[in-house]
C-alpha cells in the first residue's frame, strides 16, 4: 500500500527565509509525486510533480521539490519566503500504472509566513 | 481561467436526510472524482468517474454513495442516508488526462446533526 508522512502540521517561517517542507513516501512500485497548495478558501492547486524524469522537479512560484529515492522523501523548497506563501500544502503519491487519477494525500503542512 | 465549480459551498442536513453535492468540472475534462477530507484529517480519495461510469472506488464509498454526470456538465455526488460520520470538506476535482494533474473545485462542506 502506498501512502505518504509529511512530517510537521505547522510550519512557521520568517519572511525572506527558506521554506522547507517534508514529505517522505511510502510505496512498492515506481510512484508519481506531487505538491498540491491549497489557499484559504480555495481548492487544491497543483503545485509541482514528479513523474521518473528529472529528480528535481520546478514548480509554480518558485518552488521545487527533489525526489531522493534512497531516502524515499520528496521535500519542498523554496529560497525566500513571501508572505502570499502561507497556505496549507499537502504531498501525494499515486503509483505509475494508476491511469484513474487516485491521489494518496498527506495529512498537510501548514504554512506561516511571519514579517 | 477554467475552474471547477461547486455547489452548495455548506450544508447542514439532519442524519439520515439525503443530500446531493454537485460540481461543474472543467469543459473539456474527462476524468472526474470526489475527495473528502474530514476536520483535521488528510484528504481522502473517494471515486473517480471516466466515460460514464466509476473507474475507482474507496472502501468509503459505500452504497450510501453514489456519482452521476446526469446532463454532460454537472456531476453529482448522493449521500442517501447521511450519518454523523459523513460531516466533512467534500471536494469535486477534473482532470484531461494528465497523472495527477487534477482540479479542485473549493469544497463543500457538510455538516449532519
């Protein structure tokens, strides 16, 4: 069974100072990975994903993840903090033969972004 | 920008009541789902829907549960016979076919008393 451990409900940074959440990852099979955002009253935004290409993948506003299989982990970076980054940000798996769509979220990470 | 709509934005219903959540997916998507994410718990998959009927289900997706694309545009999702535990942020999603690359419409809420 695949699942994923974003370790860290709430995380509080300082405006201008890296952002780093933890995501590691649990599955048999080759999996896709993903960063979903979600805002205050907004859905789920796809935020970057991971499909066997390149291990460090690019994202919206200026966020990229690196896919580290020998740690099993797909942590989200940003190098500066801005305020308009608090949100809620959840990881997911999905395994490679799914064609349905299925996610398997994390619990969330809930970012502060402090002046 | 295309975006998935949803309706109502909360409810509150008595148990046992039925309940109909419904969704406007992005015009030229496919594949449709319904994730559910209960206060202070991940999000969890429920259904996905691809050319007219359920590609996958969750072991929460019972027969209280059922989808329907009754008109080309909207998808449903029934609750028959709400209980307790069915309180929680239901969200529609859409996908064109990308992995993973689903649209969230921003939830309904439902709260049973």
């Amino acid at each position: 069974a695949q699942s994923v451990t974003q370790l860290g409900s709430h995380v509080s940074v300082s405006e201008g100072a890296l952002v780093l959440l933890r995501c590691n990852y649990s599955s048999s099979v080759p999996p896709y990975l993903f960063w979903y955002v979600q805002y205050p009253n907004q859905g789920l935004q796809l935020l970057l994903k991971y499909t066997s290409a390149a291990t460090l993948v690019k994202g919206i506003n200026g966020f990229e993840a690196e896919f580290k299989k020998s740690e099993t982990s797909f942590h989200l970076t940003k190098p500066s903090a801005h305020m308009s980054d608090a949100a809620e940000y959840f990881c997911a798996v999905s395994p490679i033969y799914n064609q349905g769509g299925k996610l398997i979220f994390g619990q969330g990470t809930e970012l502060s972004v402090k002046p | 920008e295309p975006e998935v709509t949803q309706t109502p934005s909360h409810q509150v219903t008595q148990m046992g009541q039925e309940v109909i959540l419904r969704c406007v997916p992005i015009s030229n998507h496919l594949y449709f789902y319904w994730y559910r994410q209960i206060l202070g718990q991940k999000v969890e998959f429920l259904v996905s829907f691809y050319n007219n009927e359920i590609s996958e289900k969750s072991e929460i997706f019972d027969d209280q549960f059922s989808v329907e694309r009754p008109d080309g545009s909207n998808f449903t999702l029934k609750i028959r016979s709400t209980k307790l535990e069915d309180s929680a942020m239901y969200f529609c999603a859409s996908s064109g076919g990308g992995v993973g690359e689903l649209f969230f419409g921003e939830g309904s809420r439902l709260t049973v008393l």
